[in-house]
C-alpha cells in the first residue's frame, strides 16, 4: 500500500515535469515521455490503492 503513494507522489512530480518542460518550449516528445510516464504511475498508483 505504501508503495502505491509513493508512486502517485512521483507520478504527480512527473506530470509537474511535464507542465514545466510544456512551459519552456523543450521538444514535444520530451514532454509527451514524461506526461505518459506520470499517467502510468498514477494509473498503476490508482489500481493497487483500489484493488
């Protein structure tokens, strides 16, 4: 269970990553890796909290 927080914790601080990189124009594919890898963690984060 405490693993399922800490990856909503670092999924959130991936999706930040993202918002930042999207803000100061870095390379799409950058900021898509890191909003995809963020989504997984949350989604996987989401899963074991709920199952």
């Amino acid at each position: 269970m405490i693993l399922a927080f800490i990856m909503l914790f670092v999924g959130a601080i991936l999706l930040g990553g993202a918002w930042s990189f999207a803000k100061q124009r870095h390379p799409w594919w950058s900021v898509a890796v890191l909003a995809l890898a963020g989504l997984l963690c949350i989604g996987v984060s989401l899963f074991r909290i709920y199952q």
